[in-house]
C-alpha cells in the first residue's frame, strides 16, 4: 500500500478523493487543513486529521506520497505554495486522473496533476506539474501548460496555445489558437481571447481586454 497525505479540505478535495479512491493500493492517511478548526471532520469519508504543519511527523511514520485538494478561483498561489512545501518535504506527488478523461498518449503530463472527468488532451500538447485540468476542459495539440496552472472547467485552449506558470483559465472561455497567455494572468470566465495575454494581466470579454495588471 501506498501511504499518502492529502492538503485541502473544501469542494475541490472531494472531486480530487473521488478519483484516488478508486485506486485500491492507495491507503489515503487523512487530510492536512489550513485551519486546526477544520480538524476532525470527514470529506468524502476521509479524516482531516490537522494542519500543515503536521507533515513532518506523517512522514516520519511512512508516509510517501502526498496530493493537493485546494483549487482556487483566480489565484493558484496556495495551491503552488503547498506543492512546493511537500515536494521539498521529500513527498511523490500523485497524479487524480479521471477515467473519463481523454489523454493522447502522445502528450506529456507532469506530476501532481488533477485531470477531471470530461477533460479532452490532444496530441503533443504538455501539461506542466501541478496543473488543474478541471471538468470538461478542452486542451488541443502542441498546447503547453505550465507549472500550477488552473484551466476551469468547459474552458477551450486552442491549437499551439502557450500559458505561463500560475496562469488562470476561467470557468466557459476560449483562448484562439497561437496564443501566450502570460505567467499568473487571469482570463474571466467566458472571455474569448484573440490577442497574447501579458504576464500578470486580467483580461475579460467578449473579445477579451486587459482590465488590470499585477
């Protein structure tokens, strides 16, 4: 069995268990909160059993392995806070691939990933570590995705699409194909961009426009 430690305890931790627990070499320790008040309480039957500064001693007793439950609506710094906070603690992160999700075996999926049921990845495209392919998301070929990015669900990344670090893709939108799309940009749910995305910039609309820079 595999020994494994989740981080989150919200929506986002319930799809992610879902997939992992179809997997029956997976023993699920319990879940890591960011607050001590969330301790005790069960998501998707799973104990969350403290918060993250008890990751030390559950390595100590063998745990390996580690995901991450936490999502985000527009930002990913969290999410890249915590992974990066396991892999140095010496934790593999897991992949949540859903089986309902379609993957070409000619792309590249890095690790920690979260890959929800629905999603479409085609040929050559290249999904970074610890990436968010969230319920339906649509990435065609040679896209590359990069680290800690979160593409919401139903969003369409075209043909030859490139998204920086940290970047998220809203809930509905469209990127055309042969964009960039900048590291920690944001693009709002349902825009449709046509234009590239500067790094740090929020754009939305229909067609999308910058509506500020970090």
């Amino acid at each position: 069995m595999t020994k494994a430690i989740g981080f989150g305890a919200g929506g986002h931790a319930k799809v992610v268990l879902e997939i992992l627990q179809r997997d029956p070499r997976l023993d699920i320790r319990g879940l890591l909160a960011a607050s001590s008040t969330e301790t005790g309480r069960e998501v998707s039957g799973v104990r969350v059993i403290g918060v993250d500064s008890l990751l030390p001693a559950l390595i100590s007793e063998g745990v390996t392995h580690g995901f991450i439950g936490v999502g985000g609506t527009s930002t990913t710094g969290r999410r890249r806070a915590l992974y990066e906070r396991a892999t140095n603690a010496g934790l593999t992160m897991l992949a949540a691939v859903h089986p309902a999700a379609t993957i070409s075996p000619t792309a590249i999926v890095g690790a920690g990933v979260t890959i929800m049921a629905g999603v479409i990845v085609n040929a050559s495209a290249r999904i970074c570590d610890n990436v968010i392919l969230n319920t339906g998301a649509i990435i065609e070929h040679d896209v590359v995705i990069g680290d800690h990015c979160h593409i919401a669900p139903g969003a369409n990344v075209g043909g030859g699409v490139t998204i920086g670090a940290g970047a998220h893709v809203g809930m509905g939108a469209i990127i055309r194909q042969g964009q960039k799309i900048g590291a920690g940009a944001i693009v709002g749910a349902g825009a449709v961009v046509v234009a590239d995305v500067a790094d740090g910039e929020t754009v939305a609309g229909l067609p999308a426009r910058p509506l500020k820079t970090r």
